[in-house]
C-alpha cells in the first residue's frame, strides 16, 4: 500500500466539501417547500371552489324567487277596468267581441293580449304609461335573453319564453266569457363571487286569465247618479279634523256621472268616472279643505255602466232551479214555475190545484221521504231574518240541542232564524251543519215538535217576495256568518239592516283619520285580542279578512232600498257586498222603485233612515262593496254631523274569484288571472 493514499485531506477540499453539503441542504429545503406550497394552494383552489359554489347556488336561489315573484305579480295584477283601455294597441271597449276579434285569431295575437294587459300596469294617475314602471315594456321586464339583475358582488341572470294556446270563447249562457292560456319556461342562473361555479334553473308552467262578466261586487263603490234620494248633489268628504267627515275608500271605486270632493277624502285604489275629468269639481269649504288624495289611478271619460232592471237568478236558486244557466238567468218566473219547484217543502206538499205560493218559509226539497234539499230559502211575505254562528250545548236551547243528532253535536252550525210578519207559526228556526256534517236542521216555533232534517245542506240563497225589516246577527259580540259560508239574502222589496254583520274569520285593525292602519290585528267578532282593549264595536277600527278565506254575504234588494235601520247602534259594522240598483221611481200601485218620478230624484240604493236625524253615530265600518243606481245617504257634513263617516274598507277578495251566490253581473269584463308552475328543477355545475 502506498503512503500517499493514506494522508488525510487538505483543508481547502475540506471547505468545498462542506459547502457542497450545505447547498444541497438548500436545494432540498426549496424542493420540499416548493411541494408544500403547491399542495397548500390546491387546498386553497378546491376549498375556494366549493366556498364559490355554495354562494352561487346561495344566489340561484334569490334569482328565482325573484323572477318567478315579478312573473306573478306581472300576471295577478291583470285588470281590465280602466287602465288596460288607455294602453294605445288596446280596444277602446273590452267586450268579449272586441277582445276576441283582436287577440283571438292567433297564437302571436293572443300573445298580445298577455303584453298588452301586463304593459297596462303602468299607466300612471294621469292615464299615461310611465317608462319607469317595471312592466312598461313587456318584452323587455321578460326578456327571451339573458338579463342580469341588480347585483354588485355576483352575476345573476334570468330569462322567460311564453307560447300561446288558442283562446276559448264561451258565448252562450248569461255570461259569456274568454279563455287565454300560455305555457312559460321560466330560467336562471348564478355565478359565485370567484365564478368558479355556475348554478342553474329552470322551471315550466301556465298562466291562465279568464275574462267573464265582472260582478258589481268588485267595485268598492259603484254609483250610477250622483245624488241622493231628494235630488241633491252628492260629495266625497274629507275634514280638516277628526270630529268631522273622513271618507277613506280602499278599494276601486266607479261613477257613472261627475264627482265632486269637499276637501281631502282617500281614495287608495283606482277611481274612475264616466264624465271628464275636466268637470271633476274640487272644492274647499270651512272645515275642509285641501284636495283628494288619490293613491292610484284617477281616470275620466271611462265607459259609463248599467245596473240590471231584472234580477230574478238569486230568486231561481232559492227555489231550486237546477237548469245549467239559472245563476244567470233574470228571466222572471211564472206563479206555475214557483209553484212547480216549490211543491214539496219540509212536511207539506203544495195541493196540485195550488196556483200560488202561501204565505211562510219555504225549503225546496225532493220529496217527504228523503228531504233532499234542492235549493234555498223562500219566503212568501215580509220577515224579520237573524243570523248567528253556534256551536255546543251552551249555544242552543236545551229543547232544542236536545233534538240535534249525538253524531252532529260536534259540528259548528250557520243559524238562520226567519220570523215572518203575518203569523209565529210561519216562523222558522234554520240550522246548516258545517263538515264534516252533512245536514240541515229545520224548526218551527213550537218548542215540543220534532224538527224536520235534511239530507244535506241547503245553498245559500234566501230570497224574501216581499220585505226583510230587520235583518242582522244576534249579537254584536258575535259573528253571524260561520266560517267558508257564502249566502246572498234578497228581497223584492227594502232590506233593513238592524244590527251588526260580521264574518267569523274576520279581525279588525286599528285606523287613523288619514286612513293609517295598524300592523297587526286588535280585535275579532268576539272582542279585544290580548288585551288591546279595542273592541270591534269602537269607533276607529278597520275591518279585514284573509285572503284565503271563502266567508262572504251579499245583501240586495231588487226593486227598493237596502237602509240601515233608524234604530241600528253607533259604530255599526258590517261585512257584506250590498246591491240595490232599480232605476224606477216608486210606484204607489205596485209598492216598488224608489224616490218621485223626477230625473234627480228617483231610483234605489244604499243609505242609513237616520241620514238628517241622528247624531253621534260615529263610524259605519264596512268590510265588502256597494252598488247602487243612487245613494239614500249615509250622513251630512253639518255641525254636528248627523248619520255615519264611514269607514269602507273593500274586500280584496272580490277582485279574485269570490263572488256571493248569484250576484248582480255588469257589462264591463274582469279577469281572474294564475299562474301555475308543474314541473321546475335546478342544475348545478362547476367551471373552471
């Protein structure tokens, strides 16, 4: 071995060798760093990934509620009186005729209709459509291409498609009707604030819109001459203080002739008249000045309406005529007509040689044995009529919840207790089961009588040939209409309102002067909730009503006057679409019409007996509509005021689809307008 292999390094090698190592300590700490930081920022990417999905399908979501909420408002607030008329591709009358020769000849025409009627939403106080409104132009609030929303921190868009079904036309019958149906696709998307992830969706439906006859009761008022029984003007108040006239109207309201505002009434819906608004009158006297308030459309030159001279459906349903157009028959019926529905009632069979109906109460039926109810109520004669809604042992008499089946005690009754002027024992005592009972109860006077039942309810028509002099509930405390009932109680002749009328799912809100209404309810039929102290019978309370509910009551006379009796208490409420629309004069041979045969003085309507003579009535708390030929007024704006200041508060419902059994129809045209959504799904996915 030789020596030299065996000398050890020199330091200079030494130190070259050391910094190799340390260099290769570095390179490596990079690499392992490099590794950690790359796996650092995938976990980083894909957390920010699912993080920027969650928020776009957090925003899919808003995006369609929203789109779908502005397609339903779009469609739900279709109306066709007033403003859709000023829309300038529209007809200058809505008939059934005139829409369909317009918008029923194709596909792309009925598409029209549904861009016209949208559009119509913003014709604004003036009667010109305002480029602001969000529906000012159709094709642009539902656009067929993708438009982004108002959002600063992501990307929302929406886009609509419509296609039109052929209209259907009904033209037969006493209400004739048009039929537009549209399927929609409806579709959105989102991106999250990374746009890392898109979410989507997408959903198909139809909008259905039935144009048909609008019944008067959609009008929160509807006047046909603007006087007064005696020939005098008549005006909308609104005072400068609480003790005088505040006139508060919140639903639409319809003039034939031209009105005239003594200071600063409310309207909160749209107001229309046949007469220019350039003889509109506005006029300031002491206490009341300033001007009308008009929360919506105020529009003249609008077509001027008739009320009907015949009103003989609501008498064809309380006999029991089955034919498939009674509800809109006004043809009168013969003595042999009345005579042929009404010859089998509870326990008495009309004598075949019978040529007229006796005085009483009576209960179409099918026959003795199974007393199939086939109608409603008629009575033959004048009649007190009061209503109640009961249920329980503590609400009946003992002999008479004695006589109530052990398998209907537990349902809830509509009492209806008919007494008729010319004898007791032509009285009856009427109560209709409601679900799941299935019967009606019918009693007369005597206390010791069986009652007869009925195998099924009686509809709720009550038509009286003659006069209803008082009618009302039992009580001020309670409801006289149960819950989902709907009944129409008419007379030939006046129907005198004696007492308080209110719906049992009804509640009342508290409301100022200047028509200010309370967030949440204070009371019911009943009285204060928790402890308010507001009771129903106070002055300045406002009724209302859920949407949802079906409870409804219409109240009309067909020759004479709907009153509010002399005797009827302070603070009345009452709940109920009233109709009294005869345009004759009183004649003395007959004992109908209303007022002298003078141009400003006759014709029929709804007022209050104690208009000029009573003082400190307070309020007139209305929950329905009224419709009348003239008003037999309701107060005057003397010092003191005498009569009611009311406080009308429209139900809404009306201008849905609830209608009281066989109403008055006008000419004019209402659309019942849906939209119904049957299949929608939503898609999810990511990009890069």
């Amino acid at each position: 071995m030789r020596y030299d292999t065996l000398r050890p390094m020199h330091k200079t090698s030494q130190r070259g060798f050391a910094l190799g190592i340390v260099i290769m300590t570095i390179v490596l700490s990079l690499s392992l760093a490099l590794v950690y930081l790359n796996r650092s920022h995938l976990q980083l990417s894909i957390s920010g990934i699912h993080s920027d999905s969650v928020i776009a399908n957090f925003q899919m979501e808003a995006a369609y509620e929203e789109a779908r909420n502005f397609l339903e408002i779009a469609v739900e607030d279709i109306r066709m009186d007033g403003a859709f008329q000023l829309h300038p591709s529209t007809p200058s009358t809505d008939s059934i005729s005139n829409l369909n020769a317009v918008y029923g000849g194709s596909p792309a025409a009925a598409l029209n209709f549904l861009r016209h009627a949208v559009e119509s939403q913003s014709i604004d106080t003036s009667g010109v459509m305002d480029p602001t409104h969000p529906h000012f132009d159709f094709d642009t609030a539902f656009s067929s291409d993708w438009t982004p929303f108002n959002t600063q921190d992501a990307i929302m868009e929406r886009r609509y498609s419509f296609e039109a079904r052929a209209p259907i036309v009904e033209t037969f019958g006493g209400n004739p009707s048009i039929f537009f149906q549209y399927d929609y696709t409806l579709e959105v998307r989102a991106y999250g604030t990374s746009h890392f992830s898109q979410a989507a969706s997408q959903e198909k439906g139809v909008i259905s819109i039935l144009l048909s006859r609008a019944p008067f009761s959609r009008f929160a008022l509807f006047r046909s001459q603007n006087r007064n029984q005696d020939g005098n003007i008549l005006v909308f108040a609104g005072g400068d203080t609480s003790a005088q006239i505040q006139e508060v109207f919140s639903g639409p309201v319809h003039l034939n002739q031209s009105p005239i505002f003594y200071g600063a009434p409310v309207f909160l819906d749209v107001f229309t008249s046949g007469a220019a608004q350039s003889s509109w009158q506005q006029m300031s006297v002491s206490g009341y000045s300033g001007t009308a308030v008009f929360h919506n459309q105020a529009l003249g030159d609008q077509e001027t309406m008739e009320l009907p001279t015949e009103v003989n459906n609501v008498i064809r349903l309380a006999v029991g005529d089955s034919s498939p157009n009674a509800a809109f028959d006004n043809t009168p019926l013969s003595s042999g007509e009345l005579v042929n529905f009404l010859r089998e009632t509870p326990g008495y069979t009309l004598p075949g040689s019978a040529i007229s109906i006796p005085p009483g109460v009576h209960i179409p039926v099918s026959d003795q044995t199974n007393l199939v109810p086939k109608g409603g109520v008629y009575i033959e004669g004048d009649s007190n009529v009061r209503l109640n809604v009961v249920q329980g042992e503590s609400d009946f008499a003992p002999e008479r919840w004695a006589q109530i089946s052990s398998s209907d005690q537990a349902c809830k009754f509509q009492k209806m207790l008919i007494e008729h002027h010319d004898d007791v024992s032509l009285s009856r005592e009427i109560y209709i089961a409601d679900e799941p009972c299935n019967s009606t109860y019918v009693f007369t006077p005597d206390p010791t009588a069986l009652p007869h039942v009925l195998a099924g309810r009686i509809n709720g028509n009550v038509h009286a040939n003659g006069k209803i002099d008082q009618l009302g509930g039992e009580s001020r405390t309670r409801p006289a209409i149960a819950t989902d009932f709907g009944f129409t109680v008419s007379a030939k002749k006046e129907v005198r309102i004696v007492n308080d009328i209110q719906y049992e799912d009804s509640f009342y809100h508290s409301m100022d002067s200047d028509g200010n209404v309370s967030y949440a309810p204070v009371a019911t039929p009943w009285g204060d909730i928790d402890g308010s102290g507001i009771h129903p019978t106070d002055q300045n309370v406002l009724p209302k009503i859920n949407s949802e509910s079906k409870t409804v009551l219409g109240i009309l006379s067909t020759h004479k006057n709907v009153l509010l009796h002399i005797d009827a208490p302070a603070n009345l409420n009452l709940h109920a679409a009233i109709f009294a629309g005869n345009p004759n004069h009183y004649d003395s041979s007959t004992d109908l019409g209303c007022g002298a045969n003078h141009a400003n003085q006759r014709g029929c309507g709804f007022g209050n007996e104690g208009w000029n003579t009573n003082t400190g009535m307070g309020s007139f708390k209305f929950l329905g509509s009224i419709s009348e030929y003239r008003s037999q007024s309701m107060g005057r704006t003397s010092n003191p005021p005498t009569g009611y200041q009311r406080r009308l508060a429209y139900d809404q419902r009306f201008l849905e689809d609830l209608v009281p059994p066989a109403y008055p129809l006008s000419e004019s045209l209402q659309a019942f307008s849906r939209v119904e959504r049957f299949r929608a799904w939503r898609l999810v996915q990511a990009e890069d």
